[in-house]
C-alpha cells in the first residue's frame, strides 16, 4: 500500500513498488482521490522503485495533466538511475521535475 | 458577500487594475534590454503578479491566482537569469498579463474562464528551452503537421554527415511497446545502439488525464539520425513503415539538403583489390576499440568476439571512419562467433553507403559459419548479406 503524508496542498506518496500494468490501477485511484480532495502539489518518492514501464509512463503524466489542471504540479524524487535516465532521455522532465534525491 | 468582504474586493479590483497599467510598457522595456536587463525592472513587473496572487487567494478566486503564480514563476526564472527576456518569452508574457486584466475584469465569471492553454505556454518556459532569435534552427513537423521539434541547423549537418539518415520514429507506447511486451526503455535502449536520438517529445495532451483513462494512447515521436536505411529500420524496430518518416524533404525544403542527396550514382569500381598482408600496414589505430589498419587506400577492420554484441553503434562508427579515409574497407571476420541483428543491420547499411560512394566494404574471407547461418535465421536473404562471402 502506498504511504501517504500531507502538508496543507501538497501530498507525499510513496507507492513502494514497482509502476507497472498490475499495479496501476490502483495508484491510479488514490492518486485521482487526493485531488479530488484538494491535494494540489503531489511528491512522488520513487525510493526502492525500479521499472516503469508503459502504462507507468501514461499514469505518470496523467497525474501531470490532471494537476496542472488544477494550477498545482507533480514532481518526483528519489528516482533510481535507470529511471531518472530513461525520464531525462524521453524529455519528461521538461514536464515535471524529477530528481534523485 | 458582506460589506466587509465586498471592500476587500473593491479595493483587490482597484489595486489590481492600477498594477496592470504600466505592465506592457514595462515588458517592452524588457525585452528591448535583452540581456543587460536591470533587475529592478523585472521586480517591476514581478510585483504586480505577486500580490495579485496573493489576494485573489485570499478571496476564492482561483484562477485569477492560479495564472498570477505562473507568470510570478516565469519572471522569477528571467530574474535569475536562467530564461533571458527574448522576444518569444515576453511575447507570453504579454498574452498572460492580458489574460490577467480581463479575469479581473470579469472576476465575477474568472472560475469557469479555462486558461489551461495559457497556463501550459507558460509553464513551457524553463531554464534552457529558449533559444536566442539568432540562432538558425529548422522547424521540424509529423506528417500530419503537427510541430514537433526545432533543432538548430548546425545539430542537423552533423548528424547527416557520413550518409546518416534523419527520421522521425513514431511510437505508440501502448500499442507499439507495452502491447509487443516491451518496456519504454528498452526501447530507449534499442534505438541509442544503433543511432543517435536528437530529440524527442511524448505528446502529453493526447494523454489525458486520471479521470480520462491514460491507456489508451501515448504517442512518443523521436528524431532519430542513423545509417542504417529506410528498408532496414522497419523491421530492426518493429515498427510499420508508415511510422517512420524520414525528414529529407523538409530539410530540403529548407535548402540543407547536402550533395549526396542530389548527386546521381557513383561508378563502383570493379577491378579487384589486392592486398599483401605480409607486409606492415602503414598506419594502424584503435577506432572505438576496433583495431583497424590501413595498406594505402585499403583498410582492413578487425571484428573480434566481444566487439560485436550490443556494440552496434561502436561498429557503425568505426565503420564511418574507415569509410573516410579508405578506398576499399576489408573486414575481418575470422573472430565472429555471436552476433546480433542490429550488427547485421550496421554491416548491411554500411555496404551500401560505402557502395553509394563508389567504395568498397567487403569481407576478407568467407565469413565464419555463424554469421551465414545467423543470418539465415534472421530471415535476410542471401543477396542483402552476399557482399559478405
């Protein structure tokens, strides 16, 4: 299960696992509720996360959209270096930020 | 609403209206001091979106805030110097700063007032992305015209020099890559053994958002520079030939195009070419850990075992090279015992740039066993690989 901390409009998640077809749906939901409750900056820690694949890729900036949407934003944190890698390549993080810390 | 609050808002109304005054005279002072900007002018300009945020806030209008916030952002990029105030960047300026008078003009109506397109120019202005209206640079759009890129001119040249070819790859994340069970990076990785990525954008709009059901599309377009050739790079990626686009036309159009596209054949000289090993090359050097050496005009490449798994882009390279200062390139192949397809693929379009050039690419031998039967089993018939025995 994902951890969730929250501060005012900005909410911390951290799914723990790997972003894939199987556990998309699931992020997918929690995600869509939190902004459905005001949640307005989203910090995704990556920690401990090694694939993301396709579907990964789509919930990912999916999340972007539906809070810009809104006026708020998503950023990522500790990506692994395969990750932060195939974001930078793919030019995604001219979207959102995404870090290694 | 009670009075109280009402004077609140009358005097946001007033005090906004007063900020936004001098706000285009202003801007164009901007952007006529370019780089040598004074940074109380863009405090100037910065104020205004600050506290218009700030008490639109405070009084539930949204989105009157929510589009001060990003244009506080962006000035705050140009203060810091990481954005420059060219004309591009304060030409959205202006246009937000127009939004932002016409919200507070209509405040009443500003919540269902959609500046998402706005906000999403905007927010599109970040450190690096601005070019200054000097630099040459091509605009380079899909098939269908959507603008998709601009590179500079010089990127461009140097990626087609050495006979490489520019296309754009267009991917479906979902039905090209997770569909086909592959992952975005592998994909990724794929491409950068074989060619250069340029440049590439996943086109997010068509995404949607959480609530629209992200899977069903994600398109993914990558400029991609490689010699590997129309025919070939359909089936080394998997993909339908009418997702790859090469850009020759457009960069014609722009008048890049260089001579080996306009040219007609070149003769391909005939009279075998002799080589006495016995003696010393005349000139011997490691070219991305191929060891190649040359006897005049011919060279001769060594392919030894570990250098041609996952070593594509190495080979093509080297490959390059040699094309350059050689009249007649000799592989040697005698090391080969494992390959894979994108190794053939480099060989194959290799021989034809070299063909092209009234060079020659041959093997020095007849190859090992095991690149014809590996060959074989890839499906590529024996005249695409002939130039080989």
């Amino acid at each position: 299960m994902a951890e969730i901390t929250k501060d005012g409009e900005k909410v911390f998640v951290r799914p723990g696992r790997d972003i894939t077809a199987s556990t998309v749906e699931e992020l997918q939901r929690k995600l869509t509720s939190l902004i459905d409750g005001g949640a307005r900056d989203v910090v995704l820690n990556l920690t401990e996360i090694e694939m993301i694949d396709s579907l990964g890729l789509g919930l990912l900036v999916a999340t972007h959209n539906s809070l810009s949407e809104v006026g708020g934003g998503l950023s990522l944190t500790n990506v692994s270096k395969d990750i932060f890698g195939l974001l930078t390549t793919m030019r995604l993080n001219k979207h959102f930020p995404v870090s290694g810390e | 609403m009670s009075s109280e609050d009402d004077e609140l808002l009358k005097s946001f109304l007033e005090e906004s209206r007063e900020h936004l005054e001098n706000i285009e005279a202003d801007l164009m002072d901007l952007e006529e001091a370019g780089e040598g900007f004074d940074g109380e002018l863009v405090n100037k300009i910065f104020r205004p979106a600050h506290s218009i945020k700030g008490s639109a806030g405070f009084l539930g209008l949204v989105t009157i805030s929510k589009l001060a916030h990003t244009l506080e952002n962006v000035l705050h990029m140009i203060r810091e110097r990481q954005v420059l105030p060219v004309p591009d960047v304060v030409n959205l300026l202006l246009r937000g700063y127009d939004l932002l008078a016409s919200l507070i003009d209509n405040h009443n109506e500003s919540e269902n007032i959609d500046i998402s397109q706005t906000v999403a120019e905007l927010t599109n202005i970040f450190p690096g992305n601005t070019k200054e209206s000097s630099e040459k640079t091509v605009d380079i759009d899909s098939p269908g015209g959507i603008s998709l890129f601009e590179e500079d001119e010089l990127s461009i040249e140097q990626a087609r020099r050495g006979g490489k070819f520019i296309y754009i790859v267009e991917y479906d994340l979902i039905h090209d890559v997770h569909e086909k069970e592959k992952t975005p990076l592998d994909v990724i990785t794929e491409m950068q053994k074989t060619g250069l990525i340029l440049n590439c954008k996943v086109d997010i709009s068509t995404v949607g958002t959480l609530k629209d059901g992200f899977s069903k599309k994600i398109p993914f377009y990558v400029l991609f520079a490689t010699i590997i050739d129309p025919d070939v790079i359909s089936a080394l990626f998997q993909l339908e030939q009418s997702r790859i686009h090469s850009i020759e036309k457009q960069i014609k159009d722009v008048g890049l195009a260089g001579e080996e596209t306009s040219s007609g054949p070149v003769p391909v000289r005939t009279e075998p070419v002799t080589l006495d090993l016995s003696r010393e090359p005349d000139w011997l050097e490691e070219v991305k850990g191929f060891a190649v050496r040359g006897y005049g005009g011919v060279g001769v490449l060594a392919l030894n075992p570990d250098a041609v798994v996952d070593n594509a882009r190495d080979l093509q390279s080297a490959l390059l090279f040699s094309l350059e200062k050689f009249e007649c390139l000799k592989l040697d192949m005698s090391g080969v015992e494992e390959m894979d397809l994108s190794f053939l693929q480099v060989l194959r379009s290799a021989h034809k740039t070299f063909e092209s050039r009234g060079k020659i690419l041959e093997s020095m031998a007849a190859p090992p066993e095991t690149v014809s039967r590996f060959a074989t089993s890839m499906g590529l018939r024996e005249e695409a690989m002939g130039f080989l025995s």
